[in-house]
C-alpha cells in the first residue's frame, strides 16, 4: 500500500475499512493494477453509503450530483483535494474508462435514496446491471481491456447474483428504513406486499418469498459460471466467490433473514476469495 501513490493509497486505505471484500480482492490483484481498482471500488463504496449518511433524499441527490458533475467534467472546486476523485479520474485517463458507464452508477444508486420497490425482476437486475456487473466490467477493463469485452455477459450475470446476495445480507438494515429490495412480482408471487413483508408476521409467506429471490440469485449464479474466465480478469469477480455461501445460508435461515440477517465470518470470506483466486474460478 506504501508505494502506491498517495490518492490511490487513500482509496485502498477506505476500503480496508468500508468494504473489506473488495479490499481482499485489490489485494489479490496484480501489484499494478491495484491502484486503479481501489479507486473504482471507492467511488463504488462513496455513492453506495450516501444513504447512510443523509435523513432526507434531496441532499442524498446533492451528493450523487457532485460525482455526476465530476465525471461530466464540471468538479466543484473541493473536487481538486478529494482522494478519491482524483484517484477515479486518473484510472479513466489511464484505462479509458466509459464515464458513461460510472453516470449510469450514480444514476442507479439514486434508488437507493427512495423507499420504492422494484416493480419486477427486470427492473432488479437492471439496477444490478448499472451497479454490481458494471463495476466488475470497469474492473475487468483495468486488468485486461482484451478480455473485458469477451466477458461482458458473465459479469451481467454475475453482478446480478452478486447485488442480490448483498441485498440479503443487509435486509435487517433496509428493514430498519423501510426499504424493500425485493421486486414486487416475486413478493405477489408469495401472496405479498411491501408493507406486509416489512411487518413479517407470516413467516411462511416470507420464507417463501425469501426462497424465490434465492432462486433467482443462483440461477445467474449458475450463468455466470457457464463460461471459463480468462486469467488475467479472475481478480475482478473474487468478491463474487461469496454469492452461493450466502444464498445457502439464506435458504437455512428463510423469514430470519429480514429479522436477524445473515453474515459470513471475516475467515470465511477471506477462505473463500483467496480460493477462487488460487482456482482461478468463483
């Protein structure tokens, strides 16, 4: 880390503290390119956590609009001492980076500042396109723009899982707000609504709405792994070794998920990502 430049530094540094995965994972990347993928996990972890850290969604959409106008080009003067964009801006100068394609990120984290329920699975994987499956593309890009764009469609499908894995680990959290993440045609299809899931008196209903989003989630799983990664892009899709070990642990746990929650142990999580390493294979 001590020999990274100084932003850079920072970005791994953040990491480290807010999203350890994705830390491991630049960790276990090529020396040169962890840099860069600190800074796109950052910018990743700052529009991720804007809702923690605001009460009303206007100055969530204030914030967002800050990265917004970095990325179009117009940074507000305070732009210039943030590590962390000035970390994004050089890893999209030095791998000509899509700034489309970071727009689109922020553009959907703005959902994460409503209380809305995806209307379908559709709508859910589209938002995890534009989250999750970009970040592991743009990641892909930093290590080998060749193979980046042979893998677009298993890091669709893989961001997919990946997203709904992270859902279910932070149901007790987006309960507490009155958030629902999981699309309103798998919670119908349990004889369901937002405000009855919320509530989680039924527990059979919610176990079962709990099963189908499982379901859902292994079957890009199980996509994703249909094609073999080259090599060179296997760093960028660690952090989605976790996925099945997670929805296992969902399944056991049915309605306790949106209650109790679920978590892997620190140990767990690093065995797991540095397995997919040495296997080359998540």
């Amino acid at each position: 880390m001590t020999d990274l430049p100084a932003d850079k530094g920072a970005c791994l540094t953040m990491l480290r503290d807010m999203d350890r995965d994705r830390y491991l994972a630049c960790l276990l990347a090529p020396e040169d390119k962890r840099g860069d993928l600190a800074a796109l996990y950052a910018f990743n972890a700052e529009i991720a956590r804007i809702r923690d850290v605001v009460r009303e969604p206007l100055p969530g959409e204030v914030r967002m609009q800050w990265w917004r106008d970095l990325l179009e080009g117009n940074p507000h003067g305070d732009s210039v001492g943030h590590p962390v964009a000035a970390a994004l801006l050089n890893a999209i100068a030095t791998h000509n980076l899509p700034r489309k394609t970071l727009i689109d990120m922020i553009e959907a984290r703005i959902f994460d500042l409503y209380d809305d329920v995806f209307e379908n699975r559709n709508a859910l994987e589209g938002y995890a396109g534009e989250t999750a499956s970009a970040l592991i593309q743009l990641s892909s890009i930093v290590l080998s723009p060749d193979d980046a764009a042979r893998n677009a469609e298993t890091a669709g499908h893989a961001g997919v899982a990946q997203a709904m894995a992270g859902m279910l680990l932070l149901m007790p959290l987006h309960r507490r707000r009155g958030q629902v993440y999981v699309p309103q045609d798998v919670l119908s299809a349990a004889g369901l609504n937002r405000e009855s899931f919320l509530e989680g008196k039924d527990r059979e209903k919610v176990g079962a709405a709990i099963e189908i989003f499982c379901a859902h989630a292994q079957d890009h799983l199980n996509r994703a792994r249909q094609t073999s990664l080259p090599k060179a892009v296997v760093p960028a899709f660690l952090p989605v070794a976790q996925v099945e070990a997670v929805l296992k642990a969902a399944r056991r746990a049915g309605a306790d998920v949106v209650g109790n929650g679920i978590q892997l142990s620190l140990l767990r999580r690093q065995w797991l990502l540095a397995k997919a390493a040495y296997l080359k294979r998540f």
